[in-house]
C-alpha cells in the first residue's frame, strides 16, 4: 500500500527560473537556426534525388562506353547502372541518416 501511495505522488514542479532559463535558451537557439521553409525542404529532396541519379547515370555511361569498346556475353550497361544506382541510394541513405542524427541531437539539446 505504501508503494501506490508513493506512485500517486506529483513530479516536483521545476522552479521558475529554470522554467525561464529554459525558454530563454531556447530562443537564443532558434534564432541562430532560423526554420527552414518549404523551399528548404524541397531542395533537400532534390539534392538526395541528384546523390542517386549522378551515380546512376554515370554507371549507365561508362557501361554504354565499355559495351561499345568490349562487346561480350554480359552487359556492362545494365551491370554498372545498377552499380550505379546502389551506390547512390547508399550514398542518399548515409547522408539521410547524417541529417536525422543531428536533428535528433538537436532534440535532446533541447529537452536537456
């Protein structure tokens, strides 16, 4: 019985000048990283599309090049384009992965 009494007990609530410390520091943060816009968002999506389309199309290339000059059994078109692409969606998905980890550091600066 004890035990549930001692669960029902409210948080301590922080004092008020860690409540405007907090707030404060917060400001000063969002206005050194101002918000991107929309337009932000677009550009990133498009730089993340051209991380996967470059090495795509420079794979296709090279291959195209290599079946005219060693024709054989095998395409090295199709072979270096989806070399290519893998190579670009791993590229797309290491610089993503960059990015959410410091929006995720980001967070806990501000939670903490």
């Amino acid at each position: 019985m004890a035990d549930d009494a001692d669960r029902k007990l409210p948080r301590p609530a922080s004092t008020l000048s860690d409540e405007v410390g907090a707030k404060a520091a917060r400001k000063l943060r969002a206005r050194r990283n101002p918000a991107q816009g929309v337009w932000f968002g677009l550009g990133m999506m498009g730089l993340v599309g051209w991380s996967v389309a470059v090495p795509t199309l420079l794979g296709a290339a090279l291959g195209m090049w290599l079946d005219e000059r060693h024709p054989g059994e095998h395409s090295w078109t199709l072979a270096l384009l989806v070399g290519g692409l893998t190579v670009g969606c791993l590229n797309a998905w290491r610089w993503v992965a960059k990015e959410n980890e410091e929006i995720r550091r980001e967070q806990e600066d501000d939670d903490g």
